[in-house]
C-alpha cells in the first residue's frame, strides 16, 4: 500500500530521524528482554513424567528373555528374504506413508507461518505522479503542476511481551514434531500389516496343500470301499460315509484358495500396486516357506515411551495443547504494537525543483481487552479442557501399549507350548505310521487302517501349520506393539525346541492299485 504523506505533516529534520531510530532501538530492545523474562518455552517433561508414573515396573510380567539391544528392522529377524523385500517396498511406495510425510509438509509450514508472528513485517513501497493542467500562470498559483516521486519503509511489529506468539509457535513446533512421528508410526503400522498378510497367505498355501494330500488319500479310501462294497465285504453305509468325507474335504478348498487370493490382493494395495498385478515371490509356483520365530525380548516397559512413535507423538500433541493453552492466556494481557514509516519524496512543483524532502511516522500503541462478555475466558477453559483431554488420551495410550505387550507376550508363550505339543503330537503319529506300514507288509492289517494313520498325520501336520502361522503372526503383534524389536542377549537360555520338520508322506498308491485289483479279483 502506498502511503502519501499529507502537505501538512512537517519535514523532519536529521536529527529527528535519528531520535526516531533511537526510540525504536529502545523499544526493541525492551521488547527483547520483556521476551527473555516472560517468554516460556513449553517442553514435553511434564508429559514424560505423567505417564512414567503410570509405568512404575521393570520388566513386563510375562517377558522370560532380556532384550540387549534395539531393532528397528525387525522383519529381518524371520530370515525371510521374500518377507523382507515385500516390506522393504512398502516403505518406499505405501501410499499412507507417502500422506504422513505430506502431512509432516503441512505441518512445518504451518510452523513457518506462526513464526512470522515473531519477526517484523517489513513493506517497501514506491509511487510516481505526475499532475499537469493547461490553465493560466495566475490560476496555477493555486492549483500547481505536481510532479512527485515517492518511497518508503512501512515497518510493523506486535511485541510479543508475554509470549503468546512464542506460545502459538511453540504449539506448531510439537504439531510438526508429532506429524514426523506419525510417519513412523505408519511406517510401522505398514510394515507389520504387510508381515500379517504375508504369513496369513502362506499359511494358507501351506494348509492348501495338506488339504489336497488329505484328499487324495480320502479318495484312494473312497475307491477302496466302493471296491470292497462291490465285493461284499463293505456296505452302501460305509460308501456314503467314504464319499461324504471327501465331499468334506473338497468343500474346504475354496475358502483357502480365495484367502489366498484375498491376501495377495491386500499386500498389493499396501505395497501401492493395482491388485490386477502379480507379486514377485507370490506366485503358484513358489515354494510355501513358514519362517521360524526367533526368542524375543521385550525390554523395559518404560522404555516403550521413547520407542513407541504414537506415543510420543502423543506427548507432543499433549504439549502443543499446553502451549496453545499458554497462549490462550495471553490474550487476557495487553498487546503492544510498533510502526514506523520512513520514507522521501522527490518534488517538482510548477517547473522549480524542491530538494528532496524526507519523513517518518513512528508510533508505539497498545490493546487491552476490557470487556468481552467472557469470550476470551471461554476460549481459556475450552483450551484448557482440550488440554485435560490430551493429557487423558496420552494416559490411555501408554496403558494400553503395557496391555498390548503384556496381552502379546502371553499369546506368543502360549502359542509357542501349543506348537511344542503339537509337534509331539505330530511325531507320535508318524512313528504311528511306521507301525501300521510294518503291520501291512506283515498282512496284519488291511489297507483302510494304513489310510487312516497316514490322514491322521496329514491332520496333525495341518494342525503344526496353523500353529506355527499363528505363532509368526503373534510375533508380529509383539513387535508392532513394542515399536520393533530386541535382540537377546548372549547368556540367555537355550531356544525351546521346535516341532520336527515334516517328512514326504509314505506312498502307497502303488499298494493301494494291489489292493483294488485283489479285491476285485
């Protein structure tokens, strides 16, 4: 904006100008130090101290290792290298990662924009004009031919004296850094979803399989009774019974194979792809591979404040609400302003050149709220139950990360004894089928009671395959509830012992054609 100085402002001369830059420099200099003594600076210890004395314990109850030292590339632990790759870009590419970091842009320039508040607001402005007539010299003796050239320095500052603008840019400086740890906490959030469906996806592609082998020995049981029930020595009962476990059977194929389905369709939107396209590592070819779970630690629960990303963007959400609380308050306080305009003109009037005239206009003011009908005490209180809330919410986020780990820990212990079990259980039934085989080479037994043990530990090896998914998957929720993951120190015990590793199932197709033509002789 142009500012023109009216024909009645009188020129100041040199030694007013620096008397008006003297007086600026003292107000400034006031300001400055009004700053430094009303100023705070709001900082996340009260918040860190506030939940710290909701987690008072050492250890968590159920944690039986002790965690040596941080991983942050937790999945590394599976040793699977597919695993790793699908994980490594869906962080590059993940969409909602790629918004949390457009968000963390938003945000510091929000912080930018408050910070300004801060600084003086410089304006230059310049103007010319030029003002002719083509009346008589007499005439022009009131109305002069006018030619000027103007510039000025507009400068204007509100003196943040009691710190509502260090407040407000306090505010925005825990707004970003909670915007920053929002990134990692979806980074998190991706990278164990991507785990979950990987491992939902080749459990269910392990358990296909099972299925498939337990239907085909279900169908050389079928064949065998209708041949047995053609030779009078089976009923149309025990037909009907063979045929309805295989229609069973058969029936349990298509949810696996739309879960499988399902699941690739989901890693393909986390790793931001168009589900139309195949997944490298994914395909029907490639080989079913259950990663081991390693012994994990969970460290210290106190530990899950500084580690955890939503935790502590919830403590800086919690002190920005603190610092917008600060400021709220300062506004029931008088707010100081200064302004100066220093500028000079270049005059020509009626063809005489003037000398170059300078001026200035240097003002200090003030604004105190007297009467409001209680809006800005309103403001207050509303800020200050924002505030209560924060810190409630910032409560409950810290008792529910305990809860998670503590809930986690107990699931991944007690699935782990069930996979011991069943592997037991699993072995048991094998050594069962060595048994029976030796039995039918002997002519102790028939064919059926073969079939029966082999489908017994079909049954238990698909039992050994949902636990050990079960188990991985529980992992990744302890991993995803610590924030990563711990390495186990070196004197730790020995792993529990995993489930023997699954043997080709005893092929019999060869004795089963014997059998049938036996029977049908």
């Amino acid at each position: 904006m142009v500012v023109n100085p009216p024909a009645s402002i009188p020129r100041s001369t040199p030694s007013e100008l620096r008397s008006s830059f003297v007086r600026c420099g003292v107000a400034a200099s006031a300001s400055a130090l009004l700053l430094g003594i009303f100023g705070c600076t709001a900082t996340v210890e009260p918040a860190r101290s506030l939940a710290q004395s909701h987690v008072t314990a050492d250890t968590f109850r159920t944690a039986s290792e002790a965690g040596k030292s941080f991983e942050s590339a937790w999945w590394q632990c599976f040793g699977d290298p597919t695993l790793t790759a699908l994980i490594e870009r869906a962080l590059a590419s993940n969409l909602d990662i790629r918004v949390a970091a457009l968000r963390v842009e938003e945000a510091r320039s929000a912080l930018r924009a408050v910070d300004s508040r801060l600084a003086p607001t410089l304006g230059l402005n310049a103007s010319a004009s030029d003002q002719r007539s083509g009346l008589p010299a007499q005439v022009k003796q009131n109305s002069p031919d006018v030619r000027a050239y103007r510039a000025s320095v507009d400068l204007s500052w509100e003196l943040d004296v009691f710190g509502a603008a260090r407040a407000a840019s306090n505010a925005a400086q825990f707004d970003a850094e909670a915007a920053a740890f929002g990134v990692d906490s979806a980074r998190l959030l991706i990278s164990a979803e991507v785990a979950r469906q990987y491992l939902i996806h080749q459990g269910a592609r392990a358990r296909l399989e099972r299925i498939r082998a337990l239907l085909q020995s279900q169908a050389d049981s079928e064949r065998l009774t209708q041949s047995r029930e053609a030779a009078g020595e089976a009923s149309r009962f025990d037909v009907s019974r063979a045929a309805g476990e295989t229609a069973s059977l058969s029936a349990q194929l298509p949810p696996l194979r739309a879960l499988i389905a399902t699941t690739e369709h989901q890693l393909a939107l986390l790793l931001g792809r168009s589900a139309s396209d195949a997944l490298e590592g994914l395909e029907a070819t490639a080989p079913v591979m259950l990663p081991e779970v390693p012994v994990l630690a969970a460290g210290q629960p106190v530990e899950l404040l500084s580690r955890r990303p939503d935790l502590r963007a919830a403590e800086r959400q919690l002190a920005a609400a603190s610092a917008r609380l600060r400021e709220s308050q300062a506004d029931l306080l008088p707010k100081f302003f200064l302004a100066a305009l220093l500028g000079g003109e270049d005059l020509r009037l009626n063809m005489l050149d003037l000398s170059p005239v300078r001026y200035s206009n240097v003002a200090l003011a003030f604004s105190m709220p007297i009467f409001n009908a209680g809006r800005l005490q309103a403001a207050i209180e509303q800020q200050s139950a924002r505030e209560r809330i924060a810190a409630l919410s910032y409560e409950q986020r810290v008792l529910g990360a305990v809860q998670e780990v503590e809930s986690s820990l107990v699931a991944l212990a007690e699935e782990r004894a069930r996979l011991a079990a069943m592997g037991q259980t699993l072995a048991l039934r094998r050594t069962g089928v060595r048994h029976a085989e030796s039995l039918y080479r002997e002519g102790q037994i028939g064919l059926l009671p073969l079939f029966d043990a082999q489908r017994n530990v079909i049954v238990a090896e698909m039992a050994v395959v949902e636990s050990r998914t079960q188990l991985a998957l529980n992992a990744v929720q302890l991993f995803k509830s610590m924030g990563g993951g711990w390495r186990v120190e070196a004197e730790t015990g020995a792993r529990p012992s995993e489930p023997p590793a699954p043997v080709p199932r005893p092929d019999t197709k060869a004795a089963t054609q014997t059998v049938l033509e036996s029977d049908i002789r």
